[in-house]
C-alpha cells in the first residue's frame, strides 16, 4: 500500500532514515513521525506531507532506503490564518494529485485534512483534539478561525477516526457527524521509554508537570497552587516544571514568583523529547496533569508506559479514560484536593506502586505503536474497499 500522510509532523523518527541529510524544519506534532516510520518498516510506501516556512518552493527528499518520502510545501511565515491558509492548501492539494498515493491519512482536522479533502484521493482524517472545545477554552480569534475548518473536513472526508472516545462525541454533539468514527487511540513505541528510577521519596518526593505552553487551557496555575499546599506538609518536596513556557524567566516563573510560589520549583521549561522523558524517568514519583481538556494526553500515557502513576483531572476530555484506575482522578480547578491526591500519593509507596504497575500493564495492552500501526492499516483497507461517496464520484 502507498500510504500518504499530511499533518504536523514529528521528525524525529524520521530523520536517521534520511541519512544525515540536511532536512527543513516542518511543523511538528506527536505521533504522527512515529506512525509513518511503523507503516515503512512493515514494508509500506510512505509519503509524508509537510509545510514548512524555510522552503521557498515544493522540496522533496527521499529516505536512503527508499520507499519513503518527505514533500515540504512553502508555508508564510505570518497571516496564512487570514485566508484560511489558502495557499498552503492549494499547495498541498497540488503535491497530493502529483503523487500517486493510494490514499491519504491527515491529522488534526484543519488545514492539512481540508487539503486532503480537496485533493481528489481518498481521505481519511483523523481527529485529535475537540475543535469547539479548544477554541472555546483559548479564546483567540486565531482558533476560533482555525479550528472552523473542522466542520468541513467533518463532513467531506471519506472517513474519520478519532484518538479517543471524547474525541469521537464531540464531533457527533457538536460539529454534527452521524456516520460512524472509528476511535484508534495514538500508539507509543515503548522500547524508546526509559525506565523510571527514582530513588524512594522518603520526606522529598518529586512530582513533575509536563505542559506545552501557558495559559487556562494547561491551568499551570492550579498545579502550582496545589504545590505550594504540598510543600507545607512536605517542605522537601520538589516540583519539576517542563514545557514550553514553564522554563526560568518565561511566564509560569514569573508568575509563581510573583505569588511566593517558586520554592521547590525546577523550571526546566521546553526540553529535547528523549530528555524531557530522561528527566521524568530520573526524578519523577508522581506526573501531575492539571490540564483541562486533553483528546488523547501522550504526556499521561508516556509517564503511565514509564510506570509512573498521574494526577489528573476525572473532567478533563480524554483523560479520565486513558487513566482510568491506573491514577487518581481529581478537580483540577481546586488546587487543594490536587494537593491531597499529591500528598496521599507521596505517602504511600505500596498504593503509589501498585497504580505505576496497573498503568504500565495498560499502556503496554492497549497503546502500542504496533498495533496502533495495524489498527490504521485495517481502517485504511475498510474504507478503500467500500464504494466512494456520491460527492467523491461526481469529481
């Protein structure tokens, strides 16, 4: 199967195979490197789409084992929001009828999906987060544009999956979609996880926050709140702050010490991935996840993988399903009863390592990279099979 894919990209998988070769930096985003090399390493053809601000012109690149290809389409720098990202689709739309794919797999359900869609190959759009949801949450002109792109690619796509069971309802309550989604969940490749050991908390246990970005939707304030009541029973304990806008100086130190709440605090801020995993691995008891909303939280998921149990929110989109009764579900929009799970969790080393081994045995069952990997593959083959829609046969 030639299985082309469009999307944020993560490179990281990605580029050994590309022999060193000096590649643009596309936009970036989870999973998606990981699932294009699974596809070519059971013996797929692979065509990843990107868009990137550094070309200037259509660039293409070919892994040096073959069977796998990077397309970079020109992005602007600034404004593409304006029109829609007219052009980035029109150049995306362009790049998919000049290759031969048999299908086209797009994540995240904006501009890349609308490219597929418009593109004439058989798109099949996954859905990774709750547009209405987070452009409500964020409340930016930007994503309230953006994210309007959902409700088309909703309806147009030849198929929609979608990273979780949350996903899934919101595109049926909110954007109207009544034909079925498929839920695949995103996968992790567990033999690249560290392995947690830190050493037994004793009167210093440390907790870790991983959050891309600052702002209500991540309530970084919250975790830092409930810390600061966590460290009046345990003055030793540590808080390892990553993601961007959680390093020294940027916005979640100065607002912490602005509240007299940085005591005990590492604001490491946005690491490498493998790093930012090494540190958790290293030095983390406990992953506190204050966010509100999340489809399919691979921060969770990669600390569970690791064995390290989550606090997190039991209303927080997808989160309480992939946590389960692996972790502890709370209100995170009060920081003391985030603070009492913390505590607890602090103080009791055998419920603390029964959860970490209930949530490494569930990951390990149930998110994969392989089998996600397959699960796509089965999906594909369903909707290639089936007769194309009436809007498609008109084209």
């Amino acid at each position: 199967m030639h299985i082309g894919l469009t999307g944020p990209l993560g490179m990281d998988a990605l580029r050994p195979l590309f022999d060193g070769r000096q590649l643009p930096t596309v936009n970036e985003g989870p999973v998606t490197g990981q699932l294009a090399r699974a596809w070519w390493e059971q013996g797929h053809e692979v065509t990843a789409f990107a868009l990137s601000s550094q070309v200037r012109e259509r660039t293409e690149f070919t892994a040096a084992a073959g069977r796998l290809r990077l397309v970079v389409v020109p992005q602007r720098p600034n404004g593409a929001a304006r029109d829609l990202f007219r052009q980035e689709r029109r150049g995306i739309v362009a790049a998919l009828r000049d290759h031969p794919v048999d299908l086209v797999n797009a994540h995240w359900t904006y501009e890349y999906a609308l490219a597929a869609v418009d593109s004439g190959r058989p798109a099949l759009v996954t859905a990774h987060d709750t547009p209405l949801r987070y452009a409500w949450e964020m409340r930016s002109a930007y994503r309230w544009v953006r994210h309007s792109l959902a409700l088309p690619v909703a309806h147009r796509a030849r198929a929609l999956s979608a990273v979780s069971p949350y996903t899934a309802r919101h595109y049926r309550r909110s954007l109207g979609v009544r034909r079925p989604i498929t839920t695949i969940p995103n996968g992790l490749d567990l033999a690249t996880l560290p392995t947690a050991s830190a050493p037994p908390p004793g009167r210093a246990p440390v907790f870790a926050m991983a959050l891309q970005g600052w702002g209500p939707l991540k309530n970084t304030v919250a975790g830092l709140r409930a810390f600061g009541l966590v460290r009046r029973q345990l003055p030793q304990a540590r808080l390892l702050a990553l993601g961007a806008g959680h390093e020294r100086g940027g916005p979640a130190h100065t607002w912490a010490a602005a509240h007299g709440l940085a005591d005990g605090v590492d604001f490491t801020g946005a690491l490498p991935y493998d790093d930012a995993l090494a540190r958790i691995a290293a030095e983390a008891h406990v992953l506190v996840h204050p966010s509100r909303v999340e489809a399919c939280p691979m921060t969770c998921a990669e600390a569970m993988a690791m064995g390290i149990p989550v606090i997190g929110g039991r209303r927080s989109g997808g989160v309480p399903w992939l946590v389960g009764d692996t972790g502890v579900l709370t209100d995170i929009d009060r920081p003391h009863l985030i603070a009492e799970a913390m505590t607890a969790l602090a103080r009791d080393d055998e419920r603390r390592s029964a959860l970490g081994a209930r949530a490494r045995d569930r990951i390990r069952t149930d998110f994969r990279l392989g089998d996600v990997a397959d699960a796509y593959l089965r999906w594909f083959s369903a909707h290639l099979s089936a007769e194309p829609s009436r809007t498609e046969a008109l084209r």
